[in-house]
C-alpha cells in the first residue's frame, strides 16, 4: 500500500487479515502495490506484480458497509471460496511500478479484542514475520538488534 511515496508492507502469516486491510485501504484511494508478494528490485524498493487482491469469502461480519460496497463494485473473478477485486490504476500500480519501502507493519489477527498499533523493535518484523513465511518457524538472525553482535 502506497502512502506519500512510501510503501507500507505488511507481512505477516496466512488469515491474519492482509488482504481485507488491502481492500478496505483501497476503498479509501490507496494504491495496491501487492497482496501476498512483493518482489524487490536491485535497489530494495517494493515492485508491482499488477496483481488485484483476492479476498477469502465470505467477508467478516465486522467488513462493514464501506468495504463491502467496494467488493461489490469492484468485484472481479469468484468461486465460492475467493473474489479477486478488479482494480485498475490509480488504485492497483501496474506491473513493474517500484516504490521505496517505508514502513513494515505486523498484523496479529485477535478476535473480539479492539485494534491498536503499537511500536515494534527493529529485527521483529523479519524475526517473527518473515521467519514463519520462509523457514516454517521463527528466525534467529545473529545480527538481529539486541543481539549483542
């Protein structure tokens, strides 16, 4: 997701709600850069894959009247399981736009426990996020912040 120049990526385990906070964003005018993959270029920054979201159905009772209207306006390919929103430009970046990375921020999906963001050390994202995508489990870094290497 693109804010002022800067992409906000979100990495995080499966059903955590990535695609519905993409979607709901999206709703608002901001621009999808991806859903589930981000490739980086030579210089680190995110680039579009010019992929629209795909949405597991059907949509949390909590969605809400603005994110439905928009799923149902924007609605693209769907089974039983999964809409993908057709999105087109402004909205969803084409293939091969890149943007520098701004922000990582770590979803925890709690059910009946209200929303809050709050600051996380450095090395977290990578640690926690990056190390259950990848490898299955959490990541040692050596190097991580706090390590005392």
């Amino acid at each position: 997701m693109e804010f002022a120049e800067r992409l906000v990526v979100f990495p995080s385990t499966n059903r955590a709600g990535k695609s519905t906070l993409i979607a709901r964003l999206a709703a608002e005018g901001v621009a999808v850069h991806a859903d589930d993959l981000l490739p980086l270029t030579p210089d680190d920054e995110g680039m579009s894959l010019g992929i629209s979201p795909r949405l597991r159905l059907p949509l949390p009772e909590t969605a809400g009247a603005t994110l439905t209207r928009f799923v149902m306006e924007n609605q693209g390919a769907a089974d039983g399981r999964y809409k993908y929103l057709e999105l087109a430009a402004p909205l969803l970046a084409p293939f091969g736009e890149s943007c520098p990375i701004g922000a990582f921020v770590l979803l925890e999906r709690q059910i009946h426990r209200a929303a809050e963001l709050l600051a996380a050390p450095r090395g977290l994202a990578f640690s926690t996020s990056f190390g259950k995508i990848l490898f299955g489990r959490e990541a040692r870094l050596p190097c991580s912040p706090g390590s005392g290497r």
